[in-house]
C-alpha cells in the first residue's frame, strides 16, 4: 500500500485487513484502465482495477442505515418526519463532501488524466461520491461496527458540531402536522400576524390555528423560525392533553 494511503487509514482510524477494497474505493471510472492494481497476485496484476460505483452504492445503503441508528438514539424524543429530515441533511452531498475533505480524500483519488485535467480531486459531486465507497470498502473489511465508529468519528459528530443548527433542529412543523393527520384533522394554518423592528433586525410573529381555533404564536426574526416556534408551543399543548 502506498504511503499515502496509510496516511489515510490514520485519518479514518481503521487499518485494512483487505487493502484492494480501499484502492477499489479509490478509484474513479476515468482511470480504471489506467491504474495498475497493488494489492492482488501476479497472475492478474493486469486485470484492469475495479472503480467505486459499485462500492459507492453499497456505502449509500450503509450511510442511511448507520445515519438512521445515529439519530434514533441521540434524538430519541423525535418523530418519524423529523428523523427523515435530520438524516437528509446529516448524509447530502454537501455533507459527504466536508467529511471527504476533512480526511482529504482528495489527495488519494485514483483519476484518468481527462478527470484529472479538470479538476476532479475538487469537485463536490465526486467527494461524496468516493466517501461513500471508502465507507462500503470499510464495512465489507470489518463489518457494520467498523463503518459506525469511522461515520461516528468523521461524519456525524463533526456535522452536528459544525452544523448543528441545520441538522439537529427538530422539524416542529412537520410533527405538527404527523399529528394532526394522525387524528384525522385538517392541516395547520400559519398567519403571519404582526411585524416589528428596523429592517436589519425585523422580528414577525406568527400564529398556528387548528380546526379553526388559535392554537399558539411563535416571533423570530424570520417568518420560518417564527412558524417553527408556534408548531412547537401548538405540538406540546396537543401532545399534553393527550396524555390527560
């Protein structure tokens, strides 16, 4: 394996017991029959190397399945739409692609000259695309907890550092509405009610009404924030005389 490679085990914090699966990971389409491969015996050293689709949808399925394990447990209060949200945001693209540059996976791409040309090692739609199949080879190496502890690590807690705000924020509309369709009703009406404040430091106040009753308000300094906090205060009273 080459040293770089090595170098980059020590970033994800596991050493491959099948070193071919990380070069697989590696390598993109553009350079399959460009690449010798390192790590197989001399009879098919020239076998032209496999590139990462097939690892890459492997590590989709994994991500979602170890993202969804993630959620359930550090949110265990939130309701189904709020996880399928948080999870969408937690494994985007954009995401993806800022834990493959935290480990700069870029630097060991395997690329045809075309790719290399223009600039693959930088784009965000190939990153995500390589980080994923680094997590298949990972999971194909040693199983399902090795590919937690490495999305632990690089992935999701750095997300909810970095981007907390975005990821962790309980989606209070959408339980709002899960529950109300639950019981049959029609969906919540927001109205924006009032307006203050200069225009650098606006805030607007917003009420949520149910079956035609004013429910709760909710102010922020936008209108979404504004309809999100009066969901919440709306979904708490809604959830506390249920369980009367």
């Amino acid at each position: 394996m080459q040293n770089k490679d090595v170098q980059l085990e020590n970033r994800l914090g596991h050493k491959f017991a099948r070193p071919l699966l990380l070069e697989h990971a590696l390598t993109h389409s553009s350079a399959k029959s460009e690449v010798r491969p390192e790590h197989i015996d001399d009879a098919a050293r020239d076998a032209p190397l496999q590139d990462y689709e097939r690892l890459e949808f492997l590590g989709d399925s994994v991500l979602e399945l170890l993202a969804s394990e993630y959620l359930l447990a550090k949110f265990p209060e939130w309701r189904e739409g709020q996880l399928s949200k948080s999870r969408a945001r937690l494994v985007n693209a954009q995401s993806l692609d800022a834990a493959a540059r935290r480990l700069r996976l870029g630097e060991h791409l395997r690329l045809g000259r075309g790719e290399e040309k223009t600039g693959g090692r930088e784009k965000q739609t190939l990153l995500a695309d390589a980080f994923e199949a680094v997590i298949a080879a990972v999971y194909l190496d040693a199983g399902l907890s090795a590919a937690r502890e490495v999305l632990r690590r690089v992935l999701f807690e750095q997300e909810l550092e970095e981007r907390g705000e975005q990821i962790a924020e309980s989606d209070r509309k959408s339980a709002l509405q899960e529950l109300l369709q639950g019981r049959g009703q029609l969906p919540a009406e927001y109205r924006l009610v009032g307006e203050s404040g200069p225009d650098h430091q606006k805030l607007f106040r917003v009420e949520v009404w149910v079956n035609g009753i004013h429910m709760a308000s909710g102010q922020a300094s936008t209108k979404k924030e504004a309809e999100q906090r009066a969901a919440g205060v709306a979904l708490e009273q809604l959830e506390s005389s249920q369980k009367r």
